[in-house]
C-alpha cells in the first residue's frame, strides 16, 4: 500500500474533525445527481476533484488541481472518497506520491449493491453521515 492506509466512513469523519480535508474523486455528474458529503461541521468543504472524466477518461490535470486546492500541501490529511472506494485509492496512491498524506475510504459514498443493484447496503451516506 503506498498511502497512509483504509478508513472505515465512521474514521474518516473523525479524522475529518480534527483537521484532515476530504477530496470527493467522484465525477461531476455523480456530485450533482447522487449528492456531496456534508462536512461544513467541520468548518472546510470537500475539495471535488474528479479523478475520471466524462466516458471513464483518466483526469491529466488530478495532480495540478488538487496542488491547487488542497491547503498546506504535506501538512494537511487528505481524506479520498469515491463512489465504492475503488477510485480512491488510485486517487490516494497519485496524492500520496504527489508528498500528500493520504487516506481511502472503505465503502464510498454509496457502498456496494445488494443483490438487486440498489447502492443501500453500506457507504457514506448509507451509514447516515452529513449529506447534501
């Protein structure tokens, strides 16, 4: 493993309170239709940095984006959240090679399907934590 290591969604909003930044690699259509993590208790928004473009196109500007967004590059955690927590960790292993400190979230946002396919077994927000 080539990043800090795998939170459970519970840890990663502890972690999230006591200063680390979470970074949603999810792509933009998944943001506006599924919906965000609410951390504004927290006192910092989610960075939303796809790690995919549109059609499953790796991002080329990942790296430059989060540099650009993430506050005090090798000080603050990055907290890395995708759908199923699959994404992240790509997203994790670039940042923490970038000199990031990084984690995944197990699960993602919306966990795995059950065996109809609906996304309500686990994840994020299945796990009832702050949406929007």
């Amino acid at each position: 493993m080539s990043y800090a290591g795998d939170l459970t969604p519970a840890q990663a909003w502890d972690k999230l309170a006591v200063g680390a930044v979470l970074v949603d690699v999810r792509t933009e259509a998944e943001w506006h239709h599924i919906g965000v993590p609410d951390t504004s208790m927290t006192g910092r928004d989610p960075l939303l940095i796809q790690w995919n473009l549109a059609g499953g196109v790796l991002n080329p500007d990942f790296l430059d984006e989060l540099r650009a967004q993430a506050p005090d590059e090798g000080q603050t955690e990055l907290v890395f959240l995708c759908r199923s927590g699959v994404r992240s960790v790509s997203a994790a292993e670039a940042a923490s090679g970038a000199g990031f400190t990084s984690w995944n979230v197990l699960e993602g946002f919306e966990g795995v399907p059950d065996a109809y396919g609906d996304r309500i077994v686990n994840g994020w927000k299945n796990r009832q934590l702050p949406c929007k």
